[in-house]
C-alpha cells in the first residue's frame, strides 16, 4: 500500500470527516511539486493604496445586525513543546502573571461591554490542546455563549520522510498525529460542532 492510501485508511479509521481526507490527500499529492507553496516574485504586487476605515460607507443598522452574527474565532491548536511547555501557548503566562488566554477573555469580555452585544469567543483547538484549554476556559464563567466555545481541528498522520508512509509509534500513539492548523478553517475539515 503506498503512503497516501496507508494514510487515508489510518484517517478513516480514525473517524476524520471526508473533508479531512480530501485535504490531507491534495497536501500528500503536493509534496512532490517543488514549485507547491511558493511565489515567484515577479507574481506579486505592492498595495498602492489602502481606504481608511473612517471613509468606508456604513450602514449602522446592517453593521448591528452583523454584530448579532460575529464571533471571534482563535486558532488554539499549537503546544508550547519549542518552549519548553507541556500544554497549550494559550496558557502560557506573559504578562503579570495571566496567560494569553486570560487576557483574550478579558478582551472579550471588554469588547462585549463596549460594543453592548454578547460576541461569542470560539477557540479552533487540536486534539492535543482541547483538554487543558477547557479547564482553563471553566475559569471563566463570563465567556459561556450560545455557541460552543471551542471546536477540534481534525488530524493529518506525520509521515516518514523517507517513503511518507504514516509513523507508527505504538509506545504513544498520539505523537503519529499533527493538527493541520488553521487550514482546517478554510476547508471545512474540522470536526462536527463548528457553530
């Protein structure tokens, strides 16, 4: 079985939606294009100009009712590993001792104060920072919703690189997963409950 169909059967059997399968399939597909990911310099061109928010027409009543469909969504899958940390960078402490977490709640909770509108906080976890990231957010009773705080990110299989076939390391299964990041948002792979 070659590495894309050892890694898809792995993903199914894992329970990741289609979405996830396609993803990751159109991924494994690219890493054999040199050219994937990258953008010659002459493709790219510089922002000549840029309206101020403050020119922009608004409707106020439209603008309202858009506040009563926003939220603010955080990407919360990545582990503090690189800096010595066992759990989430959100719950990292950075300033007088609050973690980033703590302070995106109090953010929240400003914006919610001054905008008079109860703006849902939804946090994109990994499988890997779901757990930590819950208890943290049970601390903070003021940011519960009518829409579910955090959602999960699927997961893509680390690969060999040598053949990228799927790792296998029964001694912790967890380590043969990566979160795919923020790219789950963009095509619809996260797992069900995405408000």
């Amino acid at each position: 079985m070659n590495g894309l169909d050892a890694g898809l059967q792995k993903m199914r059997h894992a329970g990741m939606p289609d979405a996830a399968l396609r993803a990751f399939a159109h991924y494994y597909k690219r890493l054999g294009d040199p050219d994937a990911g990258a953008l010659p310099e002459s493709a790219l061109e510089p922002v000549a100009e840029i309206a101020d928010v403050e020119d922009l027409p608004v409707d106020q009543a439209a603008a309202r009712q858009s506040l009563d469909r926003a939220i603010v969504l955080k990407l919360n899958g990545g582990l503090g590993t690189s800096m010595g940390l066992k759990g989430p960078k959100s719950l990292l402490p950075v300033k007088n001792g609050l973690t980033f977490l703590e302070l995106i709640a109090r953010q929240i909770l400003s914006l919610r104060s001054r905008l008079g509108r109860p703006i849902p906080l939804v946090l994109m976890n990994s499988f890997v920072t779901d757990g930590d990231t819950s208890r943290a957010l049970g601390r903070h009773p003021g940011l519960a919703s009518e829409v579910s705080g955090t959602f999960m990110q699927s997961r893509f299989p680390k690969l060999w690189p040598d053949d990228l076939s799927p790792v296998s390391w029964p001694q912790n299964p967890a380590l043969e997963w990566a979160p795919p990041g923020h790219g789950d948002l963009l095509t619809g792979a996260s797992s069900p409950g995405f408000p």
